[in-house]
C-alpha cells in the first residue's frame, strides 16, 4: 500500500486499524506520480495494482469499494492464478 501521507500518519493508522502489511509513506508523491494515481487534489486515488513476480502489471482496478476490498482483491488473485499469472501458495 502507498499513501501520500507522511510516516508519522500512516503509522497511526496501521496501528489504528492492526494493518498486517506495510505501507509506503509517499509525501513526496513520488511513486503516486509514476503509478499514475495522483488525482486533481494531490491525494493518491485507491487504485490496486497486481504485479507479478517478474515485475510486470497484470491487472489495475480502478474502482475500489473499500466495504469489499479485502474480498474482492482475494477473489482477483483466486482469477489471476486459475488463469497462471501468479501462483497459488500452499
């Protein structure tokens, strides 16, 4: 996950919500820059990227519910795999 906030911030809300993965604190917009995702507001859009381990992007979804993501991002990786662009773990 990027966020354009900064460390600070974005600690705070890991820890807030017990997030179990890292985020990219971005305040410099770098990263939001080249992904694209910087709206008009200078806030990065929720924009999921799938990348495979070769280091290309298979999928973009551009329209992220944050009520499903977590679903809806297992079902896109389940997708991915039975078509043999990433691998399932075991």
């Amino acid at each position: 996950m990027v966020s354009v906030d900064d460390l600070e911030l974005n600690t705070k809300f890991a820890k807030e919500h017990e997030a179990d993965f890292p985020i990219l604190a971005d305040p410099e917009k770098t990263v939001a820059n080249a992904y694209g995702v910087l709206g008009p507001s200078g806030l990065a859009r929720r924009w999921t990227f799938y990348i495979g381990g070769d280091g290309k992007i298979l999928y973009i979804e551009k329209k992220v519910a944050p009520a499903t993501a977590g679903d809806d991002l297992a079902a896109k990786l389940g997708e991915l795999a039975d078509k043999g662009l990433i691998k399932r773990k075991k």
